[in-house]
C-alpha cells in the first residue's frame, strides 16, 4: 500500500539525503509550500554511503534509506543525472563522477570532447532524469522518477543553478538552465516532474 507522509506520526522535519547544495536548494523549495522543513545528513553528521547501485532508484533508495535508519526520521533522496542520447545514455549514473574535485567545468569540457569526437556537436539531444525516494525508518520506500528532455549547447552559458545546467537547453526554451531564472527551472525540471508524482501519492 502507498503511504503518505503524516505530521502527527512523522513530523514536519524531512532528512534530505544529499550533501550537494543545489539539490538541497532546489528540494527545500518543492517541500516548503506542504510546510515541511527541510534538514540535510550534513547538518546532523550522517555519513555517505556508497552509492553503488545501477540504476537511478537503487542509489536513491540506498541513500534514504540509510539516512531513514540513522536518524530515525522519514528521509527523502534524489539520485540524478544527465543521458546524452549520442553518448549511449551516458554519463548517466555516473554524472556526478565525470566532475573533477566536485568542478563540473571539466565535466562539461569532456562531454564537448567526445561529441566531437563523435561528430556529434549539433544539437546533440539530452535528458535529465531524477529518482526521488521517500524511505521511513522502518524500511517502507517510496519511489517516483521524473524526466526533462531538451539539447545541449557549448560553450556553457549562466551561472544559476549547478552541475550540468550551464550546458542544457529545455525543449521549448532558448536559454540554458543556468541562464533562466530558477523558478522556472524548478517548475519544469527533472525534480520537479518527480516531485509532483511524489505529492500526488505522499503529501496530498
Ligand atoms: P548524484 O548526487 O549522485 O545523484 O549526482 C547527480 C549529478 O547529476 C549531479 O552532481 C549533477 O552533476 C547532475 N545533475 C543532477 N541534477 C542536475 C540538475 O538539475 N542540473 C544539473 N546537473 C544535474
């Protein structure tokens, strides 16, 4: 069965399992309006475990999990990545791992690299894909994973949000997700497609 979150059981704390801040900025803004607050595993100390499934939903499940269980509170994880259609869907689950000390410039400098390579530089077509899971310290799970599709343009252009946006342009857009103003990345993103299934089921 589907279960929601309840604030007389579950109270208005939700343990956001990330450590990386653009995902925490953007997931504190989807649970504010169902008046939830948002705490990360780095402010209460908790560590990261390995992320060492294969798909989107496995590292978002071992990451709520493992933050459900040790703070003893409902959690909810984002695992998420960008799939180049030219590249074989990659760098996928592996987006994060294409970086360079955490810097995506190098990240965005090899993706340019090997659709060159591939002869592949125009209009290159691309997703990002987020897998939000809900794990309650007793082991029940919630899954939900959303999608933006669009292309990638070179050389990166806006400083708003992180990771790969400087790079993406959203069907229907002419600006990058680092260009555009954040709220209207937040309405039409990858999270916010899956938020929206997770509100349906779980906060309303
Ligand atoms: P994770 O923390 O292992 O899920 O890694 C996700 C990685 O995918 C991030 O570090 C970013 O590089 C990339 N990513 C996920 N969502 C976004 C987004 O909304 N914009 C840009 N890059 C993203």
């Amino acid at each position: 069965m589907r279960r929601k979150l309840d604030k007389s059981r579950d109270g208005t704390t939700l343990v956001i399992a990330t450590h990386n801040q653009g995902k925490l900025r953007e997931i504190n803004e989807l649970i504010e309006p169902y008046g939830f607050a948002a705490v990360s595993v780095g402010e209460l100390g908790l560590p990261e475990p390995a992320e060492d499934g294969t798909t989107y939903i496995e590292n978002a499940r071992i990451k709520a999990l493992a933050a459900a269980t040790a703070s003893g509170k409902p959690a909810l994880a984002d695992d998420s990545g960008i799939s180049i259609d030219a590249l074989h869907g990659a760098p996928g689950i592996f987006s994060a791992r294409w970086a360079v000390d955490k810097k995506f410039g190098p990240a965005m400098e090899r993706v340019e690299e090997e659709l060159a390579w591939r002869e592949a530089l125009t209009e290159p077509k691309a997703h990002f894909v987020s897998a939000l899971t809900i794990a309650w310290p007793d082991g029940h799970m919630e899954d939900f994973e959303g999608t933006v599709h669009g292309t990638l343009t070179f050389p990166p252009r806006g400083d708003h949000g992180f990771g790969y946006d400087p790079i993406f342009i959203a069907e229907g857009q002419s600006q990058t997700f680092g260009e555009i103003d954040p709220s209207i990345k937040n309405a039409m993103s990858h999270r916010a497609d899956a938020f929206k299934q997770l509100a349906a089921v779980c906060l309303e």
